[in-house]
C-alpha cells in the first residue's frame, strides 16, 4: 500500500472520519461497531468519531455504571440523538466468562437488535504491571487482557461478523496493539509455556510480548477471513502512539514508561506524545477507511502505525508457525478456562 499523505501522526480522529467518510462518498449509517475500553483515551475518542461519522458503536466497559455513563457522554460529544445508535455493553477483559457473557449477549440480540457486526475494536489494555498479576482465572494479566480476552471475542462472534458482510463491505477486526512489540526479545519467545508464571515475570517484556501476540493474532485471522467470496472479513493492528492516557497508571514508578505518562506535557514537547485526538485517528482509519487494504506497497496491510500508514512488524522469524502455536496455546487456556 503506497502512503496516503492525507493521513499522518498529526491527523485527529475526527478528520480520520472525515477522510474515510469523503472517500467512500457517504456516511457510515450501515455499519455497527463494538469496542472494548471505550470509557477513556483513544477508545473514547474513537468511539466519538465513530458516532460522528454515522455508525452504530457499542461502548464496552467493564460495568454496566461505566458502560451507560459512557455511552450517554458519546452520544452527547456527537450530537446522537437516537440512543439506539450509541449503547452499551458490559465485559471485563480480565475475566473469559465476563467475554463470554458479553458475546452470548450480543448473539441473543440483547445488545443490537439486528445482530449485526461489522467491526470488532479490540482496544482495552493495560501496561506494564510491576509485579506479576493474575487474571480472574489465574493467568497472568497483561496476556490475559491486551491478547487473550480479545482473541476469544472474536471467536465468539466471527459468524455475525461474516453474516453481516458482503465482498463489496468486508468486515473488519481491528487489533489495538503497540510499537512496543519491536521491544520483544525473541529469545523469550515459548508458545508452548505460556502464560508466564511470577518466577520468569518481566513487566515490560510480557507488555510488549502480550502486543506482538496481537499482531501474530491479527495476521493469522486475515489469512484464514479475507479470502471468503460472499462473507469475507479483514484484520489489521495499529499502533496509536504514545499518549496521555490511563493505559500507563499501573507503570513501576519511575520507569520510562511513569516517567512519560506522569509528565504529558514535557514528554508532548519532546516529540514523544501525541493528543488523544491525534491518538484515536488509527483506529478510526482502521475501522472506516474503504482503501486502507489496498496492496500496492512494500508491507502487508498487517500493522498501522501511529501515522496512520503501514509498518512493517517485527515478529518470529517464522510467523505462520508462530501464529499457529500461539493460537493453539490459546485455545487450550479459553477450553480450560
């Protein structure tokens, strides 16, 4: 895919919308979109473009309280009206029965009526636990929440996602990971002895591992989604940027990751941040974007970074081997869990 140059680090989430929304040549009233961690950061802004731009968005919080408070405080930054187009869901990403409840929620119709999905935003993360942390079912949390959670969504509602596509409007799953993952030392790569246990527990090592696992995930759904003829679905990653968010409170104090996120203004100066606005715009490229899978540049369309254009990752030498284990390993700990 060669550049589109009217994206870049500095576009908003909202001109994102914008942009998409003049190239297709309407608005996005057709298309329903869930994403997770939608109460804050780039999930909220995202979530707001979205809204902007016509679509029907599910506000996935981890409690109801958050997830209505946050749908009402989206349909108000849109100017929406109707309540059915902004609603909200419930889902705690730190719990596979919590994801299980949202999905069979969303297949009996509780949430959208209709059913119908387009597009997946597997947003909701955290970062750099100081010490090693479990899960609600004991596995530990940074896997557990960036990777696992979002993998098991998807596999749970992969038939909506294809019932409510058609080769002229793919589906999308959009994985929200990080640059981060250049920072995995591949040496510490063993699908087959994941999750880590608190004796081999590395904060920022299981971070960025639990980020390339997403792009591992993302590039193997691709494969196996794009080429369906009637129902196909698409899968990419991004990279949104360093922001000033809430994904950085958990940091060990006086880490670089404390000392960016405790200092927005300093670390916005020296070129290391970027506004939320600005943050949220890969997602929203990523969601709505009628080109953003045109292939006639050096990468595959796998991993957006923050300037919106394509990147190529760093994953194990052998990709397709490792997605394989990776997704084999996951769906041992989703049936054991």
């Amino acid at each position: 895919m060669a550049a589109d140059t009217r994206y870049s680090k500095h576009t908003s989430a909202e001109a994102a919308m914008e942009l998409a929304r003049s190239t297709r040549g309407r608005d996005f009233a057709d298309l329903v979109i869930v994403i997770t961690g939608a109460n804050s950061g780039i999930g909220y802004e995202a979530a707001v473009a979205l809204a902007r731009g016509g679509a029907t968005v599910v506000t996935v919080c981890r409690n109801k309280t958050k997830a209505e408070e946050t749908a009402k405080r989206v349909r108000e930054a849109a100017n929406e009206k109707d309540a059915e187009k902004v609603v909200p869901g419930v889902m705690d990403c730190g719990s596979l029965d919590s994801v299980r409840a949202f999905a069979a929620a969303y297949k009996a119709g509780s949430i959208v009526k209709s059913c119908q999905l387009n597009v997946i935003v597997n947003n909701a993360g955290i970062m750099q636990l100081p010490k090693f942390t479990p899960s609600q079912d004991g596995i530990e949390s940074q896997f557990a929440v960036n990777f696992l959670a979002g993998y098991l969504l998807v596999e749970e509602l992969i038939p909506l996602l294809k019932a409510s596509a058609s080769p002229a409007l793919p589906s999308r799953i959009v994985n929200v990971s990080s640059a981060a993952h250049y920072t995995f030392k591949m040496e510490r790569w063993a699908p087959d002895q994941l999750p880590v246990t608190a004796d081999n527990y590395n904060s920022w090592q299981e971070y960025a591992m639990s980020k390339m696992c997403q792009i591992l995930h993302t590039k193997a759904l691709d494969a196996r989604l794009k080429d369906d003829q009637e129902h196909p679905v698409r899968a990419v990653s991004l990279h949104p940027g360093v922001i000033q968010t809430k994904l950085g409170r958990s940091a060990a104090c006086c880490s670089i990751t404390w000392w960016l996120y405790a200092f927005p203004r300093v670390a916005l100066a020296l070129g290391f941040h970027k506004t939320l606005e600005a943050g949220a715009a890969p997602t929203v490229r990523c969601c709505l974007d009628p080109k953003l899978f045109e292939t006639d540049g050096p990468y595959p369309i796998v991993f957006i970074s923050d300037d919106c254009q394509p990147r190529a990752p760093s994953l194990p030498p052998n990709s397709a081997q490792a997605s394989t284990a990776l997704l084999a390993k996951a769906a041992e700990l989703v049936s054991n869990h």
